[in-house]
C-alpha cells in the first residue's frame, strides 16, 4: 500500500464500487438476455409491464382537467401528484415494453445510461465518500476540543437543510388554490360574491392594492383568516354580462414575497329567465283549464304562503277572466278561472317585460272550439310577440 502511494481511504472505496460497477451490472445482463434465460426476464418484464398500466390506469382516472388556456392547463396539472404518477408510469411502462420487443435497443440506452454514469456520477459519489471516511479518520483521531470545531459545519449544514425542509415553503411566492366562481365559470348567479383562497397567509393590504374587476365593480373585502379573502359588490352583478378578476403580481404573503405572476380569473352571469313551459297554448282541452307559466328559475323570493299572495301575477289575460291566481313555489304561476271559458274565444295571456329582469314580452295564445267548428278546417294564427318585431306562426288544424 506504501508503495502504490494511494491513501488507504480511497482503497476501501474503489474496492467498494469495484465490486459493483456499471461495467460488471451492464455485462451480467447482456449475458442474461442474450442467454436461454433470458426468455425469463422478458416473461418478467411483461408482468412488469401489466402492473404499471394498472397502475397507470388508477392514476389517470385521479387526474382533475381544468379549463382555461394552455398555459393554464398544464401548470394546474404538473401540479397534481397524481398526473406526474402517470407520466412516470407511462416512462417505466415504455422501458419494460421495450425490454421485451427490442431488447437490444434497451441494451444500448442501458449502455448510455452506464456511460453517463461512469463519465459524471461516479466520480462525484467517490470523491464525496472519500471525503466523508477521512472527515470521520480525522474526527476519531482528534481530541474533544477538536472534534467539537469539526462538528460546527456538519451540524450547521444539518440544521439549515432541515430549516428549508420544514420552512423553507414559507418563502416560496404565494398561490391561489381555488376560487369562487372559477375561471370560465358560467351562469354565476347576480349575488354571488367572489371568493380567493391562498395557499399561506397573506398580507391583506398588498391583495386588496392588487385585486381588480373588470368592467369595474365597487365593492368590500371581507377576511376569513389571513388566507381567504371575500368580495362582495355593493350592487349584484349585472345579468348575462362577463367578468375578469386579476389578482396582481405583487399581492404578497406574511412574508412579504411577492406572488410574481399576475393571475386572471373569467366568469359569466346568470342570462335572462326563459319561459320553459306555457299551457294552455293553440287549444285548451276543457273550458275550465287553467293557465300556467313555468320559468326556468326562481321568480319571486322564497316566503310564506300569505306573503306570496301579494306577489304580483306572472302574466296578464285577454279578455279578461274572472278567477284566482298563485305561485306555485317559485318558479311557477297559476291562474283557475272561476266561471268556464267561452267557446269559439281566442285568449291571449302575456309576461311583460321586466318580470324577473325578463328582457321580452312573450305572448301566448289559445282557442276554445264549439261543436260546430269540428269538421271543418280553420287557419289558426299563434303570435310570439318580442319586440320590437312579431313571428306569427301559422298552423292548419283539422
């Protein structure tokens, strides 16, 4: 050993990795796979390969797509544990295929890996191992006042490793974790307020400086914590109109790090009401039959049933009719005549604009027929009045 001059160290770890070495693992499976049991791997990397398409399956079925732009799209997914499990298992699924298909070309890529090692990583791993036995040699070797100087930096390294481990995220630029509404989120009812949650606490000032709606929309912050912020318009949003929230680049956390990248979030609110069912409409059935108008949300606000009596009536009749009307629920208005309607009569109940920020006038038409119109044939005329224009449409009934 004295006379090769090499430190005894450095010995014991060449002797440690020339037992195992790139060049001994590549030869002992080439001589594998080109040998008789080779057939045994490949049936074994086929299992292999099953086990990560299962595996791969499950992960897939965990990812979340979210809608937005591109850019969104794919920050939102390498964020998620569960899509880099699948790309991962995608990698080892195309390594075991291809192990078993073409084994020569995985032979080769196993080849390169081995050089990159040889060439980049095992120099680095035996340089830092030598290092590691002559720091323990010298640390056994020393006395207690030396071995106590030689444990600062060991332990200081220690110790800032673990406080970036541990705190080290606290530092990190701040993220929004979810919204409310979310981005391209549609039919967001007029009162809704719009809610952020970050991902650490925040500093209150810098997100309000930095939030922005547009068109502009005056309104108040409210705070749950330090993480979740609320804002809620003094007025309700305006119907089927679009909005962008932008919460700026220099909201910043407790910590005052800034979150760097400004981020948009887009909705639309609830259109105008729809009529979704209207009966009686071209001929009532029976002369008692009543008339009712269904929309597709809630017109009135949900009260008792002597308070909905004081609702105003969904539509007007013409002629008019004596009878009764109300509310069924909210989304519904009936009215019963109280004597039977006249036959050969043509009735026209109308929802006026206005009604429930209804944008039209709609109008529906019905007809009573006496016995001695059957047998003939009549040109009926149903008016859908919007205005400014009117569609007649002309049906022929027996």
């Amino acid at each position: 050993m004295a006379e090769t001059g090499q430190d005894p160290s450095q010995e014991q770890t060449s002797q440690f990795f020339g037992a195992v070495t790139p060049n001994a693992i590549f030869n002992k499976l080439k001589t594998l796979v080109q040998s008789g049991r080779g057939k045994s791997l490949r049936h074994l990397l086929i299992l292999v390969a099953l086990l990560l398409a299962v595996e791969a399956g499950s992960s897939y079925t965990k990812i979340k797509v979210p809608v937005g732009s591109f850019d969104y799209i794919l920050k939102n997914l390498f964020a998620q544990k569960e899509f880099i499990r699948f790309i991962a298992f995608c990698l080892a699924l195309i390594a075991s295929v291809l192990g078993y298909f073409r084994p020569r070309v995985f032979l080769r890529v196993f080849a390169f890996l081995k050089k990159l090692f040889v060439s980049k990583v095992q120099p680095l791993v035996i340089r830092s191992l030598q290092k590691i036995v002559n720091w323990l040699r010298n640390f056994k070797e020393s006395s207690f006042k030396d071995r106590l100087r030689m444990a600062i930096k060991p332990a200081a390294a220690v110790t800032v490793v673990y406080l970036i481990l541990s705190y080290g995220k606290l530092f990190l630029p701040p993220k929004i974790v979810v919204t409310f509404p979310g981005n391209e989120g549609e039919s967001i009812p007029l009162d809704s307020n719009f809610e952020v949650q970050f991902d650490r606490k925040m500093h209150r000032a810098s997100v309000e400086r930095n939030f922005a709606i547009n068109p502009e929309v005056a309104g108040r912050f409210e705070w749950l914590g330090d993480t979740r912020v609320t804002f809620t318009p003094d007025k309700p949003f305006e119907i089927a109109r679009k909005y962008e929230v932008e919460v700026g680049s220099m909201a910043m956390s407790a910590f005052f790090i800034p979150k760097f990248f400004p981020q948009k979030i887009a909705f639309e609110t609830l259109g105008h009401p729809k009529v979704i069912l209207a009966s009686p409409q071209i001929e009532a059935p029976e002369v008692g039959s009543p008339i009712t108008v269904m929309f597709d949300r809630a017109m009135i606000p949900l009260t008792s049933a002597d308070e909905k009596e004081s609702q105003l009536p969904a539509f007007t009749l013409s002629p008019e009719v004596e009878g009764e009307g109300g509310w069924l629920g909210t989304t519904a208005y009936q009215f019963r005549p109280a004597k039977p309607l006249k036959l050969a009569t043509t009735y026209t109940y109308t929802v006026p604009a206005g009604m429930g920020n209804f944008m039209k006038i709609l109008v529906f038409h019905f007809q009573l027929f006496g016995r001695e119109f059957w047998g003939h044939h009549h040109l009926i005329i149903i008016t859908m009045q919007v205005r400014p224009h009117q569609y007649p449409l002309l049906l022929t009934c027996p």
